[in-house]
C-alpha cells in the first residue's frame, strides 16, 4: 500500500483500509427466495446476508459481494425477459423477492422496521412497480427507485448493489459525520439528521454525494489502495475501492 498521505483525500489512505476492512454491518434474518429462470446463476433460497465471511450457524446464507451478484442477475434476468416478451410470473416474484431483501437489509439497524417496510413495499406491489423498477434499473435512475413508500436513503441502496463500482449509499451517520460538516453535500435534512426526501436531495445525490465517494475511490486507486475482503465464492482477495467501499468505511 502507498504510504503517501494525498491531501485532497478526505482522511489517510490507511485509515480508510483500516475503516472498510471493520465494515461488519449485517442482517441476519434477511430471507428470500430467487426461483430458477433464464440464466440465472444464483437461484434457491437465501437466509442471511452478512458482511464477510458466512457464520457456520447460518449455511444458507451469503456475504455481500454474493449478494450485489444475487442483485445484478436478476435485474439483469428481469429486464431481458421484459425487453423480449418472455417476461412471467417467475421473473415478477424475483423482482419483488430482491426488492424486499434489499430493503430489510437498509432497514436492518432500525429493528421491527425493516418487516415492516418490507411488508410495506410487498402490499403496494403492482405492474407498475415492476415497470417503474426495470426503467430505474435501465436508466440508472435512483429517484425512479422510490416505490412502495420507500425514500430516498433506502432508494439508493438499489443504486450500491446494482452499480457498486459507481454508486453507494447515502446514510445519515455518513452525511452527519462526514459530508455535511466538511461541506462536500449541502442536502436538507430534519432535526434528527434524517436525510429528507426531496427533489434537492435527489439531484444533491449525484452531484455531491456520489461525486465525493468517486473521487475518493479514484484517488485510492491511483495511489494503489488495497483492503483485505471476502468475495462472493467466500474467498480472501486484496483489492482496490469502489464507490461503495468508501461509503462502507465512512459508515
């Protein structure tokens, strides 16, 4: 790792390896099943989504670099079906089923909450949700991403496992912590700290949030970076920051 300390970083490379390799944020009881179709490589039934490694207690579970693939492929699946007339059933409750689990993880932290924001977003489910879900996904829209009563925070946790080389999460500790009292973001938020979901925040989102956490990846890159993680097939490899990764480690 390079031992130069760049000043326009927002704090030493070290300490950003330091931060993303303790990353340990996770959701135990996160469940969903993802029905064969397609191509799909990931299918079955899912119990657990954790930072790194596996619990042995939890064998069904996966680690987040499985899951962003989990993610990927089904959009991936949905959208090729819908854009060839073969779309069914099947593909619409994969997209709900990963829909749900995306949620449950944001809204892990909150306890009770994440069923039921959860059970929020399964009740409101319509065709236009998945209409409106595959052009967010085709447009790299994180507004388009709002359905079901979900806001702009959990919005942009479709944005980080869909687009996790260019995208990440937009959390209240990050922005109260870090972003806004540096002056990288200007957004609105309440008097808890909790990010407002206005048109501001949405377009703020792309052009401060997720200008900063590219920035900072790019400049670790440069600099050749590395942090120790686990990927999807549970294996230890070196490798350099996305834009996610600076948003796990400021988180």
């Amino acid at each position: 790792m390079a031992d130069i300390n760049n000043p326009s970083l927002l704090m030493p490379p070290d300490r950003y390896v330091t931060l993303r390799e303790q990353y340990d944020y996770n959701s135990p009881d996160c469940t969903f099943e993802i029905i064969q179709t397609g191509n799909l490589y990931n299918a079955g039934k899912f119990v657990g989504i954790f930072a790194r490694e596996i619990p042995s207690a939890k064998p069904e579970g996966v680690n987040l670099r499985r899951f962003e693939n989990i993610v990927q492929e089904v959009f991936q699946d949905c959208y090729a079906a819908f854009a060839s007339n073969s779309f069914t059933d099947i593909h619409i409750e994969n997209l709900k089923q990963i829909s749900s689990a995306i949620i449950y993880w944001k809204m892990s932290s909150q306890g009770g909450r994440a069923k039921l924001k959860m059970e929020n977003l399964q009740s409101k489910w319509n065709n236009d949700t998945v209409k409106q879900l595959l052009d967010a996904y085709v447009k790299k829209d994180m507004s388009l991403f709002r359905i079901g009563g979900v806001r702009v925070p959990t919005a942009t946790a479709f944005m980080r496992f869909l687009f996790p080389d260019d995208f990440g999460i937009m959390d209240s500790r990050v922005v109260g912590k870090y972003t806004q009292p540096n002056g990288i973001t200007t957004l609105s938020l309440r008097n808890d700290g909790y990010i407002n979901d206005t048109k501001q925040n949405i377009e703020k989102y792309d052009t401060e949030y997720i200008a900063f956490l590219r920035n900072e990846a790019e400049l670790l890159n440069k600099l050749n970076v590395k942090f120790k993680d686990v990927d999807a097939k549970g294996v230890v490899v070196s490798t350099g920051f996305r834009a996610c990764d600076i948003e796990m480690a400021l988180f």
